[in-house]
C-alpha cells in the first residue's frame, strides 16, 4: 500500500470566462465536506484517504467532478449526501458508486 489507500482529487477550478465549471457547482464547499467528514471518520490522514483541491480536470461539462486514485474512478456530485455515498461506498466499502460514475475514457473513446 501507498502512503495512502485513497486520494481524492476535486476539481475547484472557476473559469474566467464565463463557461461552465466546477466551481459554478459548489465544488469547494463541498469537498471541505468531504474532508470534514472523512476526518469525522477518522481516515483523512496517512495510510488512509487524503483530500486534495486541484485545478481544472477538463471536464467542466461533467461537473463538478472528482477523481479517485488509484483506482482512477470519476465522480460527479451535487449534494452532500453524493459525497456521503461516495464516502460510505467507494472509501469505505471499496465498491463504485454506479449512479454517480463518470466515463474514464476521453471523448469519443467510450
């Protein structure tokens, strides 16, 4: 095992322009959700499950987005309780969240 089992990444990027993107979607309040909860939990540390803010994932269209390593599994979420089924299943019970799973391909691949 890696330093850590997990590592979550959130997109938290917020474009300029005027397009789409995670921002627009409450993507930093709640991946402090997310961070909150699995410290609540007593897994957001070494050995266990990291949060991470990153910038754009490109796929804002999609958003907001997360990904899972190193399984490499992309969520979309809009709710806290999105986030606490992805915490209760994926972190917890290893399993994948279908109703919330991206495609890993990029376009036109999938």
């Amino acid at each position: 095992m890696g330093y850590f089992q997990y590592q979550l990444f959130f997109c938290t990027n917020l474009r300029k322009s005027g397009k789409r993107c995670c921002a627009d979607g409450n993507a930093e309040a709640l991946r402090d959700y997310a961070k909150q909860k699995l410290k609540k939990l007593g897994i957001h540390r070494a050995g266990a499950c990291r949060t991470n803010t990153c910038s754009c994932l490109d796929r804002c269209e999609d958003g907001p987005v997360l990904v899972i390593y190193p399984e490499g599994v992309w969520y979309t979420y809009k709710t806290t309780q999105d986030i606490d089924d992805i915490i209760e299943q994926h972190i917890l019970k290893g399993e994948v969240v279908e109703r919330l799973k991206l495609s890993s391909e990029p376009p036109g691949k999938n």
